[in-house]
C-alpha cells in the first residue's frame, strides 16, 4: 500500500480514489466528498481505498483474516468519523474524478 503527492493530489497505487489539497491543510477526499478533511484523515481514507480495492469479493467472507482486516478498516474509518461498513460501501460505490476536466470540476 502506497500512497503518494503529486503537487495538490493524493493517490494512491491500488485505488482510483483521490485527495485533493482543496486550500491549505484541508483536503476533499473522493470517498467522502461532502466534507473536507485534514491531511491525517486523507491519508486514512486512501488506506481504507487501498485495502478494500485489494481484497475486493473476499472482505465478505467469513474468517479471521478478515475480520482482521475489518478490524484494520474501522481503525481508519473512525479518524473520518464513519465505521467500517460505511466506509467500504463508500469506498466500492463512489465514483472519482477520472480526467483532467472532471477533477477540475470536482476541486470547485
């Protein structure tokens, strides 16, 4: 799991889901568009993007490796404020801003 700045942008390498530097130390997190968010929080949000992305289908199992990794998830999800199961259904029904246009529209 990596995450990386790119000028006012926060991506990550396993997720389409993105952080925008909207003004200076708070940011719009694709996930969670309606609020802006601190850099700590961003960065939890890609974590949670990046570990739902990479175990798709298989969070929905029941054993205790994921319930190790829902563990992992709601650990991120309350620095948003959200728990868990809000957070992956965030994570696997939101849409982000895929081109230059569309991000431009979205940083409004």
């Amino acid at each position: 799991m990596t995450i990386y700045r790119e000028g006012q942008w926060l991506t990550a390498t396993r997720t389409g889901h993105v952080a925008y530097e909207h003004e200076q130390g708070m940011w719009r997190l694709s996930l969670l568009p309606e609020q802006l968010v601190t850099v700590s929080q961003a960065l939890a949000g890609l974590a949670i993007a990046e570990v739902v992305d990479q175990w798709g289908p298989l969070l929905w199992e029941s054993n205790p490796n994921t319930a190790m990794v829902w563990k992992l998830i709601g650990m991120h999800a309350r620095t948003l404020g959200l728990d868990a199961l809000d957070a992956v259904i965030r994570v696997q029904q939101s849409e982000w801003p895929m081109t230059a246009a569309e991000r431009a529209e979205w940083t409004r």
